[in-house]
C-alpha cells in the first residue's frame, strides 16, 4: 500500500451517499508498517464536492479532504488506480490550504 494509490473500500456499515473509495494520504511509513491497522484516506466522490478542498482525479472522480478518516486496512479489499503526480501535488497544495500550513 502507497500513498496516492486509489482503494475500494468495504465499510462494516453502509451509508446513503458513502463513498466505497478512498485515496491513500498517510505518509510510506506508516503505510508498509502492517502491524499499524490503520491507514488515513479520505473518500473518492463520484461528484465534485466544490470548494478549495476538493481535488479533481480524472480516472476516478473527486477527492474530498473534508473526508480524511482513519481507515481500517482490513476493510481494504482492492486497489483500483493510483492518482498522476500532477494529482497528488493538487493534493497536498489542498492539505496545506486546509491545515494553514502555506
């Protein structure tokens, strides 16, 4: 698992209007460390949310950074894409707008 790779997930609940995709955003080391149960993700939307806050991924729809959730990687069942470079720099220009860290 990778930071940037696009994964369907498999919620113990399903909600009305849940996304069942989510991009990886934690950092490699936490995400080759199999003892941690969690990774952090944030939903793939199939609509474009609006704001600063949303990243447009071409092949998969819109990230969401209002969604960053920890995500069981039980409940990970298959990588489904992987977002461009140019996608992951739109990513993090949005996280540091979202965490005021520009």
């Amino acid at each position: 698992m990778q930071r940037g790779q696009i994964w369907a997930y498999r919620p113990a609940l399903r909600r009305p209007g849940q996304s069942l995709l989510r991009l990886i955003l934690s950092a490699e080391g936490v995400n080759r460390d199999p003892a941690l149960p969690v990774v952090i993700g944030a939903q793939v939307l199939d609509r474009d949310p609006g704001g600063l806050l949303s990243v447009h991924l071409d092949a998969h729809g819109w990230l969401s950074l209002l969604t960053i959730e920890p995500v069981l990687r039980s409940r990970l069942d298959e990588h489904v894409g992987t977002a461009t470079p140019d996608e992951m720099a739109a990513v993090e220009v949005a996280l540091s707008a979202m965490l005021d860290m520009g």
